[in-house]
C-alpha cells in the first residue's frame, strides 16, 4: 500500500516537527472482507468492585466527571462472581450485598504498567463513565456475566463484506482525495507519552453515493514518519468501522501482511469509544479502545523496539474522503473527538492536553480547498475537541 504525503519526501526529511508537515494519507482498504477484531478475552481483563458510598467519599479528582482513587493494596480482595467459576473481581473494602456497587474493568496489561507490583498502593484513575454503577451485587453479577458472554461470543473470527472493494483500485487510481485537517503541536520542551479521549460517530446517512470516508485522530511520534491513525470508516452501505494504521519510519503496516494486521471494530452502534494511546518503554504501542455501551475492550500493539519514538509531538484531527463523482447526497459527521489526558511518565498522573499541545492550524488537500469536508476544532477546560463532517453540502 502507498502512502500519499501532503509533502514531497525530501521536504518531510527536512521539515520540522509541526503537526501540519507530518500528514499521510491511508489508502482504502483493499481486502474482500472486513475481519472483526476479537475483543480482550477474560483472562486479559482486570475487575474492581467498590460500594458507592466508599468511591464516592474517596475520589481524589475535583473533576465530577472523573474518579480518582489511590488504594492500598492491603483492603483489596480476590473473590469469584456467584455462579460464574471464571470471573475474578478484586474487592476494594467492604461490598455488602445490599450496597449501591461499582464496576470498574479495565485492560489487565495496562494497569501493570501503570501500577508497579512493588509499591503499596494502586492508583485508578478513569472518566466516570468508564465505570458501571449497579443498584446491588445481584445485578452486578448478572452484568458482569453479560459482558463474559460478548467477550466469549466475540472470540470467533467474523467477516463482513467490503463495501468498496470492487471499485478499490477504481478510488486509488482515479478518485479524487477531499481532506481537512485540524492540526496541534506538542508544546517545546514537553514529551508527553501517553493520551486519552473519546470519539462519538453521530451520522451516517447516503442516497447511493460511493465513497470511502475517514474521520481521524492522527497522533504523532518523535521519530519522523512514526504515527498511528485512530480512524472511523464509514462505509456507502451504511456500517461504520475503526481501527489503528500504524506507519513506523514512513512504512505503513496495516493490511492483509501488516503487523498488525488490519481488523476492524463494528462501530455502527454509534456508541461513544473511550481511547488510550500508551509509548511503552520497551518501544511497543498500546492503543486501547472500549466499546462504552458494551463494556467491551478491544487492544491493539505495536513493536517498535528497534528503533522506537519516545514520545508524541502532535496530534491532529481529519476528515477525508476519496469520491470519484458526485452523484446522490451523503452525510457522515462525527461529534466529536476529544482528548482530555495525557501522561508525561506512565507511571504519572493524567493532565490537561491543553497544557501540552498548542493550536498550528486548519489545512486542506492541495487541490479542493475543503469542498465536502468540514472540520471545527476548540479546547474547552483543557480539553481539545475536533468536529468532523464529510458530506455533499459542505463547501
């Protein structure tokens, strides 16, 4: 698969590190099926039960819309789920059976690397809404077995039909590329390596009209041509997908052959996705996404080990499309994606992407000056927000 650079290759080798000069352009997938990622399995997750009162009464974080809290290692317990012989859920203090509960699970090779097995205590720190709230044990056992059963079921490899296969070659030769990108650097003298957010698909609507479209988070690395897109595909017959290309020194490795290969997550529900990008010392990249109206994690990694970045000098939002002619109205809009944390150390605590990444600026594919595509990009609190729309009426 080709890469299309927005710079010419001896202009990217000199260019500097702003967000602007460091775009790509992911082909269309080309395979005659999507194949459905497999979610983390049982064994792969790790589960936190706490009473509400004590969650409550013990959050660190000023946020409401964020918990926080630091547990010794000493009043936290290993027990089984009633009836269900292969779900372990740790204890923080006392849960009685009658108390309001919460669920908290989380991928189990993240929170190692962020919790050392050495120290005494456990930090967890996550957006409330990654946390599920139940009125009593009862009924978390029955979620907790709800979610075993899609993990279970997830587990068998799935493949749908492409929608744009037939006329791939057709898109990558001949169409026209219709892109906008919103771009940020990293603040000089900052080294962040790890970020967190959101992104929610709102709309996809088409009266038969081809297309491929990508709406996406490009974050960038430190070492020139290492980058990972977390990207939305809304396909013309009407699902909507996501994944992680992967491009290290320039190369993409996301495909049929990639490492990894290229697998998609069904995002047709429209459900918000929960994201973390980790650089992991050991020169491996983690990305972790959660299916918010499932409960599901799903994780992708990377081995960058021999010549690995170390840290993240720019993140930009896109929205682009390869169309060959317009003919019938469309519409696809995501609202929106956010990033609201970042680390400078694995080990550290989350902050405000606002205090690490400054606004560069709006940018367009060389020839169509934003026709059809549409980005709107703002921070809020520290929080960076990008609105990505892609659609016949956008001028």
């Amino acid at each position: 698969m080709a890469i299309v650079p927005c710079v010419s290759a001896e202009e990217k080798a000199l260019s500097t590190s702003d967000a602007s000069d460091r775009i790509v352009i992911t082909p269309p997938p080309d395979e005659a099926q999507i194949h459905l990622k497999t979610p983390l399995t049982e064994s792969e997750i790790i589960s936190f039960v706490f009473s509400e009162q004590w969650l409550e009464a013990n959050n660190l974080d000023k946020n409401p819309d964020n918990l926080k809290v630091s547990v010794p290692k000493k009043i936290i317990s290993k027990s089984q789920v009633a009836g269900n012989d292969d779900s372990i859920v740790y204890s923080v203090g006392v849960v009685d059976a009658g108390q309001k509960v919460a669920l908290l699970q989380i991928p189990k090779n993240t929170y190692e690397a962020m919790n050392p097995e050495s120290a005494s205590t456990i930090t967890l720190d996550y957006p409330r809404y990654i946390f599920t709230f139940y009125s009593d044990a009862a009924s978390l056992a029955k979620g907790i077995e709800q979610r075993r059963l899609i993990r279970t079921a997830g587990q068998i490899e799935r493949t749908e039909l492409n929608p744009g296969v037939s006329s791939t070659a057709v898109r990558t030769t001949t169409s026209d590329l219709y892109a906008e990108w919103a771009c940020y650097n990293t603040i000089s003298g900052q080294t962040p390596v790890a970020l967190r957010g959101d992104m929610t698909p709102q709309t996809l609507s088409n009266q038969g009209q081809s297309f491929t479209i990508y709406h996406e988070r490009e974050i960038y690395f430190n070492r020139i041509g290492d980058q990972i897109e977390l990207t939305l595909y809304y396909t013309d017959n009407g699902n909507i997908y996501l994944s992680v290309p992967v491009y290290d020194e320039g190369n993409l490795y996301w495909g049929s052959n990639g490492v990894p290969a290229r697998t998609w997550i069904d995002a047709s529900s429209k459900n918000r996705f929960y994201y973390e990008v980790y650089i992991q010392n050991n020169g491996q990249y983690n990305i972790n996404f959660l299916n918010t109206g499932t409960g599901i994690w799903y994780q992708y990694t990377y081995n960058d080990s021999d010549n690995p970045s170390t840290y993240i000098i720019g993140i930009t939002g896109s929205s682009e499309m390869y169309l060959s002619s317009l003919t019938n109205a469309f519409q696809a809009t995501t609202n929106t994606i956010r990033d609201y944390g970042v680390k400078d150390t694995l080990s550290g605590s989350w902050i405000s992407p606002g205090s690490r990444f400054t606004w560069d600026q709006y940018k367009y594919d060389s020839v169509h000056n934003g026709l059809y595509v549409f980005m709107n990009s703002y921070t809020i609190g520290g929080t960076i927000y990008t609105y990505h729309d892609t659609s016949n009426t956008d001028t």
